[in-house]
C-alpha cells in the first residue's frame, strides 16, 4: 500500500522557519522523483520545489527561491521542504509527490499558516 505522510505544517509568524517532511512507503522511494507543491484558498495547486530520483538535481519556483530548500534522504525513504523567511503568501495546504515509472501519487496535505 503507497502511502505518503506529510508532516511540519503548522502556524508561523511572518519571518519565521518551518520545515516539512514527506514519509514514504509502499514503493521503490529511491526510484521516484519528489516534489512539493501548495494549494491556497481559491487558487490553483502550484509547483513548489522538486528534487531528483537520486538528489542530484532540485529546482523550485521563483516564488520561493532562496528561502525553501527541498532535499531528501533515501534511506529513510523521506522527502524534506525547509522553509525560512516565510510570507503570509506561503500559507496554503502543502502537498508532497512522488512521480516515476509511469506512476504518481500524492500525500493527504499539511496546513502551512503564516501569520502574525
């Protein structure tokens, strides 16, 4: 069974640091690339940051460059988003995502809330 189990979502001041972690099981982790996406109220879920299959490689929006980093570690089969300098536009429900071998699947969502 796949699953995906997000974590670290929560309520922060403006400037502040959180970070979130996605726990995989039920597929080969190391096989798949990862990504974080977010869905505010109203809006479209958007890209946020994705790394490769192997870490070698990331990319993110240009919403968030310079302050989110997404990493992960293949051993413990968990993708990483550490977010710094966080907006009140950040807060949204934050998806992680696994995508490979023809196949995808996604995590149930972490509230992010950044507000003073």
């Amino acid at each position: 069974q796949v699953q995906l189990v997000e974590s670290g979502g929560g309520l922060v001041e403006p400037g502040g640091s959180l970070r979130l972690s996605c726990a995989a099981s039920g597929f080969t982790f190391s096989s798949y690339a990862m990504s974080w996406y977010r869905q505010a109220p109203g809006k479209e879920r958007e890209l946020v940051a994705v790394i490769t299959s192997a870490g070698s490689s990331t990319n993110s929006a240009d919403s968030v460059k310079g302050r989110f980093t997404i990493s992960r570690d293949n051993a413990q089969k968990t993708v990483y988003l550490q977010m710094n300098s966080l907006k009140p536009e950040d807060t949204a429900v934050y998806y992680c995502n696994a995508r490979g071998r023809g196949r995808g699947y996604w995590g149930q969502g972490t509230q992010v809330t950044v507000s003073s």
